[in-house]
C-alpha cells in the first residue's frame, strides 16, 4: 500500500470521527435536558424561572450541582442521633403554637446540621448545601429553601421596623420541611409518604395523631392548642 493511499484513510478516518463526534454532543442536549428534568423534578422548573425562563442557563446550573455534589455519599446516623433529631423537629413543632417564629428558626438550624451531619456541605455554607441537597433529595428539598426563606423574611422585617410575617407562611414552610427532614434522618420511605399530609392536618386543625402511626412515637400534642395568631 502506498503511503499516499495510507494518509487518504487516515484523512478519511479522522473526517468519519470528527462528523461522529459533533453529532454526538448535538444529540446529547435533548437527552441531557430530559435527564436533568428527571433528576431534579420540579426544582428543574424552579431553577428555569429563577433563570427567567432561559433553559440552557438553568442546565448549566444544574449540570454543575452534579459535577461538583454526585459522587456525594450520605453518612448514616446512629439510632441515638436519630432520636435526638426526631426528638428536636417535635419540640418545634409543638412550639410552633405559641411561637411560630422561633419554631421556624429552629427548623432551618436543625436541617442545616442534620445536612451536615450526613455528610453535606456545612459551616454556614446554606447556598452550596442546598446545592447538595437538591442533587440528592431533589423532590423535598424545596421545603429547606421555604424555611430558610421565611427565616430570612423575618430578619428582614426586624430592620425594616415590622416583625410581622404571615404565620400561614411559617406552617406551609414546617409541613413542606418536614419531607426533607424525614428524608435526613432515615426512617423508612413507606412511614414517610403519609408525613407530610399528616402534619399538614396537624398545623392546620390542630389536631394530634396516635403516635403509633409514625413508628417513632411523635405526638405534637401542642398541636391541639389553638395556634398563635400572629409572631
């Protein structure tokens, strides 16, 4: 074989390549779309609208929470820091009554190191942690970023001379928390899927529920109180 006709099916070779190569990464986008919608659920939306609606933004954002929190991996708990935990959400719970602002605040401090303790991004860090958060818990970690949220809502309040914010808020906020904190700390997903719509009746009614129905003894019995009617 000459050496003209060698280099010819090198060139072709290369050019076969090249072509191979571009139509591969033009069909990664729709695909890379799709898989990034299926991640992050709904929190895809979110990030788009944060983004005004400008899809390849928000891809990109959401491409580098998994770069840089994928190969995460969940620390466990012990069963001894797992009932301190569960022990301190129903304390806050049961105060959200008569002080729903402070129930708040200790409902996002107790996610931040409940996170922390599981192996995610701490120190403060509420930006980088959610950031974790959402690659890994992507259908609950909407309810962190409400507390934090309110939590930052009332201490913006407080300088403008109004500490005053909507106490319907504040229990949305709780209830929607509540999935990610069950998620946190572990309990098994067929005690977790009626959580939520059972502390919504709670904070909303006022109503407790046998403790027997959670497996983990929680019985917010403040919230047969009548609830604080403003913070």
């Amino acid at each position: 074989m000459s050496t003209g006709l060698i280099i010819a099916l090198i060139v072709i070779v290369a050019a076969v390549l090249a072509v191979a190569a571009v139509l591969t990464l033009r069909g990664r986008g729709p695909q890379h779309g799709r898989g990034l919608k299926r991640r992050f659920g709904p929190e895809y939306g979110r990030t788009v609208a944060r983004h005004n609606g400008d899809e390849k933004a928000a891809e990109r954002e959401l491409t580098e929470r998994v770069e840089r929190h994928g190969s995460l991996r969940e620390q466990p708990l012990d069963p001894a820091e797992r009932q301190r935990y569960e022990a301190r959400w129903t304390a806050a719970q049961e105060r959200f009554v008569d002080s729903p602002r402070e129930a708040v605040v200790e409902a996002d401090q107790l996610l931040a190191e409940l996170a922390e303790a599981r192996g995610f991004p701490g120190g403060g860090q509420y930006d980088e942690q959610f950031a974790a958060l959402s690659v890994h818990h992507a259908d609950h970690v909407h309810g962190y970023r409400r507390v934090h949220s309110v939590v930052g809502a009332h201490a913006n309040a407080g300088r403008d001379g109004d500490g005053r914010v909507d106490t319907e808020d504040m229990r949305a906020a709780m209830v929607e928390a509540r999935s990610l904190f069950d998620e946190l700390v572990g309990p098994p997903r067929s005690r977790e899927e009626s959580r939520t719509s059972t502390d919504e009746s709670q904070l909303r009614a006022g109503q407790p529920h046998d403790s027997r129905s959670d497996g983990r003894g929680h019985l917010p019995g403040a919230f047969n109180k009548r609830h604080a009617k403003g913070s």
